[in-house]
C-alpha cells in the first residue's frame, strides 16, 4: 500500500512515544501522514488499523518504570486512541474496533490535559473540558477543539504582502 517509503501510523507513532520520543513530535508526524502524504481515505484506514499496545516491554523494563511514567503511557495510549475515533469520524470512515477497548478508558482521577498551563490554572482545565471533543471527553482526555486543525486546508490567520 505504501510501496517504498515508511508512514507514521498511530501505533508507530505510540511505539515512539513509549521508546521515550517527544509525544507530540510522534503525533505531529502522525498528524502530517494523515493530512497531507496519505489522504486517501484508504490510506487513512491502513494509517489506523494496527491497535496501539500499552505494554510494548518486556516485564522486566515495565517493572523498571516509574508509576509516574506508566501513567503518562496511559494517558498517551487515552489520546491516541482518541485522536483516532475523531479523525475517522470526522473523515467519515468506519473507526476501528480496538480504540473501543476499556484500557484506553482514563478514570477522573488519571485525566489527562494536554496542556500543561492546566496544572495550575483553574480556567485552562475548564477551558479544555468544554472544548474536548466528545472522543477525547468519554476517555478523560482534555484538549482544544483544535487539536487536529488541518493546516493543509486552514485559512492563513495573517496574509504576507
């Protein structure tokens, strides 16, 4: 499908997250696979069609992380997971099975924001549960409504004469 070269699929740019990679680096180059080098809603599907795997590690490197670091792991898996029921929604594709799974489900007290102002500050929490999209709400996840803007389609904000 891809012939030679090697897209960012979700559960690759999740490997790369859980490998210690910068998260929004893995999803960004996700995010650019999507949008612009493979938009074909065929594509697409094959883009998101690996389920992402909590526990890539062998036992013993599991037991070596810290409870903090499986959390953030949680959280990562949360958003993805989520990322993929909005982009297929929002694509009109059919969203694959595996984000339904219960482990990509974060309790209250494991929310996670995205940005990290909102440990802090009191309206950037409310801010980001008010505009989280219900794919990311149902799984405690908070984020702008702009998460996912499409810059290959986005209106340029300020035009440079």
């Amino acid at each position: 499908m891809f012939a030679l070269d090697v897209p960012q699929t979700i559960a690759e740019a999740f490997r790369q997250i859980h490998n210690g990679e910068d998260p929004w680096q893995a999803i960004g180059n996700f995010s650019h696979d999507w949008y612009g080098n493979y938009p074909t809603p065929e594509q697409r599907c094959a883009l998101v069609a690996e389920p992402i795997k909590i526990g890539l590690s062998e036992p013993e490197h599991e037991a070596s992380q810290s409870p903090e670091q499986q959390m953030q792991l949680r959280q990562w898996a949360a958003f993805c997971a989520a990322s993929v029921e909005y982009l297929c929604e929002q694509a009109r594709l059919e969203v694959p099975a595996w984000v339904q799974n219960a482990d990509y489900i974060l309790s209250e007290d494991q929310s996670f924001y995205t940005s990290p102002a909102a440990a802090t500050k009191p309206k950037v929490r409310e801010r980001l549960r008010q505009q989280a999209p219900e794919a990311f709400r149902r799984r405690n996840v908070f984020c702008s409504n702009r998460v996912y803007a499409n810059k290959y389609t986005a209106t340029p904000i300020h035009k440079i004469a």
